[in-house]
C-alpha cells in the first residue's frame, strides 16, 4: 500500500520521523503481508480496514478518534473491535 500526504500529525501511516507533506507516495510497510480492504481519511487521521476485518487507525487523537490511547504515524489496532468482523470504515473531521 502506498501512503502520502500532509505529515506533521501523523496521518499518512508512514513510520518515520518526517515532518511536512510527504508529496511523492510511499511504501506504508506496517501490513506489508496484509491485504487492505479500505482506507478512509479525516482531516488528521487515518482509519485502514484489513480483508480480515480488523481496523487499525493513526493520526491525531485529540478527541478520541483512533478508538485506542495511542497518537501518532504508526497504525494501531483498535483493540475494542478485535472480535468484530468489521465490512466498512469512515471517517468526520474528527
């Protein structure tokens, strides 16, 4: 999966210590033997469903948004959702 974007909050799911726009995209690597059903995007953060149904997420955490404690660019699975087979993910602005 190739990510690419607007970095300082994380959002694009690439773990590095970048900063600024990541403007050519690149290999996001966390589920590099993983099939990526869908992705959606809010404006800071990221929400990636696997074939399998589990949902990772990454950006800003302000609000609560990434359904874990976490905050930052490595994707983390929402561990409340775990026993779930999730079909479809969204994302507001926040």
């Amino acid at each position: 999966m190739l990510c690419w974007g607007y970095w300082s909050l994380g959002q694009p799911g690439i773990s590095t210590n970048l900063q600024g726009i990541v403007a050519e995209p690149q290999v996001c690597g966390f589920i590099s033997d993983r099939s990526v059903k869908e992705v959606a995007c809010g404006g800071n953060h990221s929400v990636f469903l696997l074939e399998d149904g589990e949902v990772y997420t990454c950006g800003l955490n302000t609000k609560g948004q990434l359904g874990h404690e976490r905050e930052g660019n490595k994707p983390e699975q929402i561990g409340a959702l775990a026993d779930q087979h999730i079909i479809h993910v969204a994302c507001g602005e926040s």
